[in-house]
C-alpha cells in the first residue's frame, strides 16, 4: 500500500495512518471493521480540497464508512441561513464537501449518532470512529475499540482498512483511572433527564483525557442517559471511554472497571455539585426565551417520543419561539412512521436532518436565549453561536417554549 501497488489515493492514506502509528508508539496495525468520518464538517477550504484530492486520486473506502453531520441540510436546505457571504461560503463549501465523501463511497447518513442505525460494531470490534461523542459511546456503551480519530485520519483509515494498534484498541489502556462516587444521589436525580448530561460535564472536567468510573447509577439507566454522559464529558474533556459499573461491558464491578488502578482517586458527586454544574453551564441572563434546540447528539426515536408526549394536549407555543430538534435521517423515518413527526412539526417543532443547529447558521438572526437538555450544546453554543443557553429538563424546555420566558428550576436536585 505504502508503495503505490495499489494506487495514489490508498498510498497517500497509508502514509498518514504509518505515521499516526509512529507518532503513537505502535507496534503494528489492526484489520478495522468500520469507520465513521467527522472530516465532513465544512471549516475551511483544506478540508475540502483534501476530500476532493482523494477522489482525484481514485480513492474508495474499503470498509463500512458513515458520515458525521455536514454543514448543510440537504432535505430542507431553506434552514440554512445565507444573507452573509460568508454563510453563502460555507454553505456552497459545505455541500461541496459532503459529496465529496459520497464520491468516495461514504453511506449518506449525516449523523453523529451512528450507533442509532440498523447496524452497530460488536463489542470487542476494532473501529475507527471519529467525532468525540461517537467515539466515547463507542467504546464505553457498545464495548467497540476505537482511538480517538478526527479529520483527515479518518478517511484514511477508511481508505486502508487499517488502523494503529495503540490507544484505546489496547487492553491495557481502557481501564477506568477516577471513580465518580454517585451513590448519594436520590431517586428523584437519577430519574431525572438533566441530571445525565451534568454528570458527564462533570465527569469530563474530573477526568480530562483519562477513563472515569461512575458508581451508583442505576443498572438499567438507558442508553440515551448514556450517550448525554459521554457526549457531555467528550465536550467539556477529552473522555473517549467511560464505565458505569454494573451496566457498561467492561464494568460488571467496580474491580473490573478499575483493573490495576485500585488506588484511582475517588470524587464524590452530590445534588449541590449538580446543581452549580447547571449554573455554571446556563450562561442566560434574560427571561425571554428565543429557542428551544434539542438533539445534540442526535435525538433517538424515544427522545422525539418523549418530545412528542410533552407537548401532546398542552398549551401551544408562545409567538416568537422556535423550537428544533436535530436528528438523523434514519431516526427520522422511523418517527415520522410512528405519528411523533407530523404531531410535533404541527405543534411547532423545526427538525434540522443531515446538520445540527450549533455547528451551521440555522438560528434565526436577533436570537440571544436558548434552552436546551443537551450537555454538549450547552458547553459549545455560546462561543459556536454567540447565544446564551439554559441546561433545562425537557419539561422545562417545552413548558417555556409555550410561555416565551425562561423557567427553570435552580436548585432543582435537593
């Protein structure tokens, strides 16, 4: 491969993933099974001209390759904003290099949920995902083995089949380093959707780039629970693989999870440490709310029906207000087949396929307050966007959406 014998695009991405090894301290490479690409995000004109380098060259993946959000809806392009040449840029850039990646054999599903599809890697797997909060659900709900890949590498891997052996691929390196000790958490908290993203936001500013442990969760607590975990403590981290001890593969016991690291240090988590979390995550001074934006990662089918039981039979949205939901197209199908789409778009709701709202101008020009459940969108919006946000429950999203002004319950976790 490294030789040309089986052309310039294959040549080219094998001296990228040789040298990501080198620089990694590998020993050899491993046979992947599928990739995910996040390189597909339009920042800037070396992306793209990368990607279209590639198809010059004749590259086609070799594995099964999904694609990440792209900068632009491709079922509803009229959400893209367009009044600044700037967003005409990296709208026409954007879907530029979202066929670029098709052009290279990629399968059109635009979502950073891939783990929502109809096929998911087995655990024990080796992959090579991109796209922080893809990785971590990954590695630590499905039990897949993935490093943490991003831009460029990831087409690579794709275009090989290949990967380094280090990182997260070794045993060695995935067991937990800090336990998060959630056992004085009530019932109530545990049963309530906010109280997930939190943990991951703090579990990210415990752990860094290091494993987390979580003790005391409950062992059914869903995988939507778990993907805010992840995709939270990705963001405000650089957590790649997390355990929850009693419900993730790897973490059947505390001992398990922990492996060698018996002595790892332990923080306890409290109702008053998630409650200054959400404080410290909700920058909103105002009361008037502008948006609601749900979805970050993906929503799932349960999260739309949810979404969809919250504002059945109840007071319609405030004039002013708009509300979206970001999903994938599959999930998509999936909801409009069970009733939740057609009832929720009459209520109001915008869904926003192929994007998501805080990585492309989809918000409405003049909008400054947004509430949102989602941990990740939270922590990136105000400096992505340039708006101030509330981390809310659901139920306090779509109750202030029917109000237009901002309520939520501060000291919410006693």
């Amino acid at each position: 491969m490294l030789e040309g014998d089986h052309g310039p695009a294959i040549a080219l991405s094998m001296r990228i993933i040789t040298e990501l090894g080198r620089i990694r301290g590998a020993q050899d490479l491993v046979d992947i099974e599928s990739v995910h690409i996040d390189g597909c995000i339009f920042y800037g004109q070396a992306g793209l001209d990368f990607a279209q380098r590639l198809v010059q060259l004749g590259g086609q993946v070799r594995v099964p390759t999904t694609v990440n959000v792209g900068s632009v809806d491709l079922i509803h392009p009229s959400l893209i904003l367009q009044n600044t040449d700037k967003e005409k840029w990296v709208a026409q850039g954007g879907r530029e290099l979202m066929q670029a990646y098709v052009d290279l054999g990629c399968r059109q599903t635009w979502t950073c949920a891939p783990y929502q599809m109809d096929s998911r890697p087995d655990e024990g797997s080796h992959i090579a995902w991109a796209e922080s909060n893809a990785i971590v659900f990954a590695n630590s709900v499905l039990g897949a083995r993935t490093d943490r890949y991003g831009d460029f590498v990831d087409i690579a891997a794709a275009i090989t089949g290949k990967a380094p052996r280090g990182g997260l691929h070794v045993n060695a390196n995935r067991h937990g380093d800090v336990v998060l000790d959630c056992t004085s958490l009530s019932q109530a908290a545990l049963q309530t959707d906010v109280t997930y993203p939190l943990l991951g936001y703090l579990a990210g500013a415990i752990a860094g780039t290091s494993n987390p442990v979580l003790v005391g969760l409950p062992s059914d607590v869903s995988e939507d629970a778990l993907k805010a975990v992840g995709a939270a403590a990705a963001s405000s981290g650089g957590v790649a693989l997390f355990h929850v001890v009693g419900r993730t593969p790897e973490a059947a016991t505390l001992a398990e999870a922990l492996g060698p690291n018996v002595n790892a240090p332990v923080h306890h988590i409290t109702a008053q440490r998630l409650n200054a979390a959400r404080q410290e995550l909700s920058t909103a001074r105002e009361e008037r709310l502008d948006a609601v934006s749900l979805g970050t990662p993906h929503a799932s089918v349960d999260e739309i029906a949810q979404a969809h039981a919250a504002t059945a039979g109840g007071p319609p949205m405030a004039e002013g207000v708009a509300f979206y939901i970001s999903t994938g197209r599959s999930v998509f199908a999936e909801a409009k087949t069970r009733g939740h789409v057609a009832a929720l778009e009459e209520w109001g709701v915008t869904f926003v396929l192929d994007t998501c709202t805080y990585v492309t101008s989809i918000l409405r020009p003049g909008t400054r307050t947004v509430m949102t459940n989602s941990g990740k969108w939270a922590h990136y919006a105000p400096g992505n966007m340039g708006v101030d946000v509330v981390l809310a429950t659901l139920e306090e999203c779509v109750n202030s959406a029917t109000t237009g002004i901002v309520t939520w319950d501060r000291e919410l976790f006693a």
